[in-house]
C-alpha cells in the first residue's frame, strides 16, 4: 500500500476525516456532525476518536502524517485556530500541537479554503496551472489563492479574505457589520434570500413549489431556473453580475492562470457561467479577459485532499510552510 | 567606487534616468520630458541618449546593469511594454531585448507602481517587513504587493491593478469604463474633480482662490484643508473614507504586513490618515486592523532605485524573475 496521510475537514456544520493517497485518491472517509457547541476540546476529542478509527480499520496504511484544515480566521505556520465565526468557543486553539502530540506524526493545518484551493490546483480543475484563484460560493464566500505555485498566504495567513471584499454600496449588511461585501450580496445565502423575499408561501411560484412554502434556498433558486421559471432565471442572472463583479476584481487584482468556482452554488454554474462571462468580458481590462473561469471538480473533498497534500507532497512547490510547522511540532514534543 | 546600475523610470510626462548604487543611494539623476507622442523609437531613443549621458559623465561607474520601469501593462518575465494608456504608441515594445542589444549589459523592466513597491521596501517606508502592499494615489491609483520577499506578479505581470478594483456602485464613470473602480473615486483626479463641481471661479473660497480661478486640483484641496477651509476638510474626509474602503479592501485580499501610501496626495497623508484609520478600524475584520499603514518616504525615486534593485541586488528575494529575464537576453543576444 502506498504513504497515506490522514485528513480532516473541520466544517461548521460536518466534521469529515479521511485517508488519502498521494495521488488525492481518497481511500476512507467518515464523517459525522461537527457540534461545533460543544467546544474545542470536545470536538477535538472527536477528531483523535475518528482518527483511531480509520487507523484501526486501515491496519496495514502507512501513515505519514495528519493534515487537517478549518474554517478561517486561522495561522497556518503557527498551527493555530484563532477563532472562526462558525465554531463557537474556539480561541487560539494549537491544532497542531494538540494533533502531533496526540498522535507522534507531523501535522499540518490550512484555511480550509486554501486547503480547497490547493486540492483542485493539484487534483482537480487546476491542474497544469501555475496561479488560481479558487472561489467557493455557499452559505458565505471563500477564496484561496495559488501563485507561482504556493498558497498564497500573507501575514498570519490571512490573505484572500475575498467574501469581505467591497463591492458595492447597497443591499444587506453582512454579518461582518458592512455594507456592500462580496459575500453579502453574492452569496448563496444571498440569493435565497431575494427569492424568498420575492415571493410569498402558497403564492404557486415555482421556487415556493420546490421549498415547499419555506424559505426559497439557492439550490431552490437553480432547480426552477433551470426548469425555465422566468423570475428565477432572472434572480440567477442578476446572481452572475455579482459574481461577475466579483471575479473581475479578483482578475485586477491577482491576475491568476484561472478561476476555479466551487460551493453549493456551484452546482448551478452551467447556468450562471454565461452572465459571469458577460460581466467579466464587460468590466475586465482587455489583458484579462481571455481567463478561463472553471466548474470546481473534487466538491467536498477538495479541502481533505488538499490538506492531505501538504502532507505527502512536502518539499514540493505548495508546501513552503511545512519544514516551519514540522520544527514547531518537534520542538513542541520535546518540550 | 561601489558597484552600480543605471535606472530609468519611463512615465506618461516624465521620463527619468539615474545612477543607483547597491544601497539605494541615487548618484547622479537627469530628466526630461516623455513626449510619449512621438511613439516608441523616439523615446528609446531618448533613454539610450540619457544612458550616454550619465555614462560619459560618470567614466569610473562600475555599472552592472540597467532596471527600467514603465507603465502597465507590462509583461516583467517577456521585458515587454505592452501598451500603456499614457503612453500612446507603445504595443507590445521589447524594451528588455532593445536595451540589451544597445548595451551588451543585463537589463529588467517592472511595472513602475511594483518597482516603486520593491524601492520602498527595500530602502524605504518598508524596511524589514516580508510583506507590504504600496499604494499610489495620484492622477489615478496603483499599486505593488511584496509578499514573501517577491514582488506579486501573477500571470505576464499583471496583478495588484488596484485601480479597477470595483469599490462601489456609484461615482463618475472610470476612464476603463467601469463606474465603482477604487480609482474612480479615490484618485487625486477624482479629489480635484470634486472639488472644481463644489466651487465656481471667483467664488471666493479658499480652494479657488489656490487655483487662482482655474480647476481645483487635489493639491489645492490639501492646501485649503491644511490651512483649515471647512468645505476643503469635509473634502479630505471623504476621500480619506473611499480610501479607507479601498484599503481595507488591500488588507482583506493580500493581508500585508504594512500598508505604504504614496503618490502626489501622499503630500496629505497626516490629514488622510486618521479618516482612513477611522475607516479600516470600522470596516476591517479585527484580525486585520492593527496592521500599519506609513506614508512613502523616496517620493518620486522610488521607482528608480526600486529598478536599480533588480540588478543590484539580484539573486536575493525580489528578484525571482532576475535568471529568467537573463536567460532571454543571452538568447536574444546571440540571436
């Protein structure tokens, strides 16, 4: 059997664990709800619980090491959980120490959105690139940026915050406190908001069909534009400028080899490709409007491989922080 | 007498040559106007003749290589001016292979706003951080990005075109077309703009009579604003709030160690500054707002000496393309 690495994706609603090959195969996966309530230490627990658990069913795996990624704000080399919005209680939490001593293996720890952006330029749609910018578009939005083949990462790892990117001065404030974030109004959150906003319960609409008079959700949205309903075709068009808007921004700004577009949202980008296209051809300066802009391939493994890869691709380009985190680890288990 | 290079900042009025040494010490400088009209040959034609100059008057200058800086877009890796908007004339000229022809010396072009970033972090306002975005905020906005000791290039140069960064969805339409780029509304242009809408000649106000009568420019604002003319000030404040939402913006997609704002209204920075601190303290996310943000201390060298570093200082972080860039004047050289 080939090196595995155990991997961990630390959702705030799913906590998912794996073991993956070099290749980005994924050869066990289990998953369970994150109750991020519980607090750190429970769900740590969880974590080592789940790694045992794929260890003792996989006896013969040769592990090298765990890779694990979290929801942002997050300190890549510091191997740090600072305190994402999404799980409760978590304050500067040493992922990395906690993990290496637990289980005597190097560790390493990603922004999961960096995690995905490095499992689709490695794995998946980004393959053969030497720059992308991957956006993931769902309940908020995320972004990882690869350049010259490395995440790019900033101070405390902090860069491509792009959900909190401003671009605009209307619509509803964000749950960061402003106005006008990407996020805010690009969302899928967003766009099932303006559905159910623009239609009513029992009103026979085709997207109140589909939520069944609840609140009309993005993937809602999708199904009846693509089943020809006109107001949700018009919702997704005005959905595609945003993101249009959006992506042009990221185009100026970090002038990648191509854009990856993952999340929920994804699902539905056949149809909103065209307008985000239209946007970018529109907005963009002449020299970036030839960019591809792709369809995420991995889904929701991309985070998990992605972290798995920083393990077993050490050394390579896209692990410029692993021999920092590997001597922050021995020199925690020495102590 | 110490090692040297010939720099040479090629701008849309001005266009400026020096003597540089490893230190950043400027040893001799000349100047004359671009005339950019007069088309490509023209003006290299000119460069080569400044060259000539501050070699004959400078016989013992051991000089190792000539930096350039141009106006984007600009092709770093190809030595490609690609076809400035200031620059009329210019399409895809290969000043790198030009220049190294004429002189049998190494050359490098930059982008003039990266070059200015590389100037300022190496001998300036960015000493000793690993990261800096610089800002330059004048007839429009541009900007450079040092991160992990390398200037940010992306894909064929071009990322950090900060100007275009859509902001919001208001405001004069931005010669790309756009309404909403960050330059279209923050620019020392767009300061003047608003001030020559908010006063008529012979009104008698502060800022017209500085303009004696004529278009108020962004200079003339600072000026009244500084001698304390409250229309002048409620002017500062707005710009310093749209620069504010422009940097926060900086500091969520490259999340630099150090913000340097330069440019002509960088003459205003001690009245901009707490309007744009006021602005990031209310917008940035928490993790992001203690990062500093310092006026530009080369002014207008920052260019020159930030070229001369790529030949001076090659081999050392920032300048990653420096081998490459060699490699295609060997080729072309030989050619």
């Amino acid at each position: 059997m080939s090196t595995i690495a155990l991997a961990f994706d630390l959702g705030g609603t799913e906590l998912r664990g794996a073991l993956v090959e070099r290749s980005g195969d994924v050869i066990a996966r289990v998953s369970e709800p994150t109750m991020a309530g519980a607090g750190s230490d429970a769900v740590i627990g969880r974590i080592i619980a789940l790694a045992n658990k794929l260890l003792d069913d996989h006896p013969q795996a040769k592990v090298m090491g765990i890779g694990a990624c979290a929801p942002g704000p997050l300190d890549p080399k510091a191997g740090i959980v600072i305190g994402p919005p999404t799980l409760s209680g978590w304050h500067n939490v040493p992922m990395i120490d906690i993990l290496g001593r637990q289980f005597g293996l190097p560790v390493r720890l990603e922004n999961d959105a960096n995690a995905a952006a490095l499992g689709e330029w490695r794995f998946g749609a980004g393959r053969g690139t030497e720059s992308l910018v991957f956006v993931t578009v769902s309940t908020g939005i995320g972004g990882g940026v690869i350049a010259d083949g490395h995440i790019y990462h900033g101070r405390r790892g902090l860069a491509a915050e792009i959900g909190h990117m401003t671009i605009t001065g209307e619509g509803e404030r964000c749950f960061c406190g402003n106005v006008g974030c990407f996020e805010a109004v690009a969302s899928g959150t967003a766009l099932g908001r303006q559905a159910t906003r623009l239609t009513a319960p029992g009103d026979g609409s085709a997207m109140r069909r589909l939520s069944r008079d609840g609140d009309v959700s993005a993937r809602h949205v999708v199904e009846a534009a693509r089943a020809g309903d006109a107001s949700a075709r018009a919702l997704v068009e005005a959905e595609a400028r945003w993101l249009g808007i959006g992506f042009t921004n990221l185009l100026h700004l970090y002038s990648p080899d191509l854009i990856v577009m993952g999340g929920g949202l994804s699902n539905g980008f056949d149809l909103l490709a065209p307008g985000i296209r239209a946007t970018i051809d529109e907005r963009a300066m002449a020299a970036y409007r030839d960019v591809p802009m792709v369809r995420a391939e991995l889904g929701d493994r991309a985070g998990l491989v992605g972290a798995a890869s920083l393990i077993l691709w050490e050394g390579e380009p896209g692990t410029a922080l692993a021999m920092v985190q590997n001597e922050a680890t021995k020199a925690s288990n020495r102590a």
